[in-house]
C-alpha cells in the first residue's frame, strides 16, 4: 500500500518546522527545494528599499515540479534521494535519503508546501492538508530570532522583509485555503494528525 502525504502549509514563522518534529513521522522539507541562487530565474523583488534582490517569497524561487515528484517515488516506493539545501551556501550542498521505514505517511512542510496540494490530490496521495497559522506579530518575532540566529541576511534585510510578510498574511493564509489546507493552530494540526494516524493503525 502507497504512503500518502500529510502538508503542512503556514507563513514563514508559524511553526510548520517545529511542529513537524512533534509528529513522529518521516518529514520532507520542502524548502529544500528552492533554486540555487546563481539560477538566473529566481525572481526579483520590483520595488521597495529591497528592490533587485531575489524574491524568496515568492513560488517561483522554488521547484514545485522536483518536490512533487520526490513526494510521489517516497510514496509508491518507500524512500528516495531528496536534497539538502544550505542557505548559508545559496544553494543545494548535496543529497540525502529520506526512508520511510514502512511508515504509512511522510509529512511534507515548507513555506510554499500548499503549492502541491492539488498535485497530490490528483495522484491520490494527499492524507491531509492544513496551513499553520498564528497571530501575525508573534510569526514576525519568531521569523525575525530565527534568521537573526541563522544569519541569513543583513538585519536590515531581515527586518524588511519580515514587516511586508506580516503584512501579507492574511493573503498567505487565503492562497493556501484556496489550494485546499485547513487553517489550524499548531496544536489543532497536531490533534488532527494524531486522529488520522491512530485511525490508519
């Protein structure tokens, strides 16, 4: 029998990483599936004091095709070779395998893991799927410690850049609903994974 896949859609800072710790299942990062940054079709920020650098927010710095299709061998064959992405680095440092170990469901999170939902449906694979979401000043300080901590660009950069995503929230929220998640607090999404793996047991 195939795995299927549980998604854990959010805003960057909501908790979809920590929360996937919580859950005791295989878990594939989706964010390490974002182009490299020498890629010359990352997108770029238009305007705002950000203008010209690449625009990591935006679906097009990721490879959507690449995740789905490591979603469906995982699923149908029980493990697969996924990438390891280092942003320190800009870029994809090497590769890793992700085994299942006969684990009926993997969970995929990322900041644009609500982009293959419909994919997943389509193939038969979707177990669940659900947008973390908290109120938005606590995803901007979360976000903010997190990159600050990682070092993953100028405070400045990180500053601005965190101020426009709380901003955008509620549109973020409102995509990934529209592409079929449920939007839950951390503790709701752990609740309901923990309901659907007792019942597939």
């Amino acid at each position: 029998m195939h795995a299927r896949v549980i998604v854990l859609a959010g805003p960057s800072g909501s908790g979809k990483s920590r929360l996937a710790e919580r859950l005791d299942l295989p878990v594939l990062r989706l964010d390490d599936y974002y182009k490299d940054g020498s890629d010359p079709t990352l997108p770029r920020i238009v305007e705002g004091a950000n203008a010209g650098l690449a625009d990591w927010d935006h679906p097009d710095s990721w490879l959507c095709d690449d995740a789905v299709a490591s979603l469906v061998a995982i699923c149908r064959g029980g493990a697969g070779d996924v990438p390891v992405y280092d942003i320190a680095h800009d870029g994809r440092t090497g590769w890793q395998r992700l085994d299942l170990h006969g684990a009926a469901y993997v969970v995929a999170e990322g900041i644009f893991a609500q982009e293959v939902v419909p994919h997943l449906e389509e193939e038969g694979l979707l177990a669940a799927a659900y947008c973390v979401r908290q109120p938005a000043v606590v995803t901007f300080w979360r976000r903010l410690v997190r990159d600050l901590r990682e070092h993953r660009k100028p405070p400045v950069v990180l500053v601005r850049r965190g101020l426009a995503l709380m901003r955008a929230q509620r549109e973020v929220v409102a995509h990934a609903v529209s592409l079929g998640c449920r939007p839950v607090s951390p503790d709701e999404a752990a609740a309901g994974v923990g309901a659907l793996v007792a019942g597939r047991a």
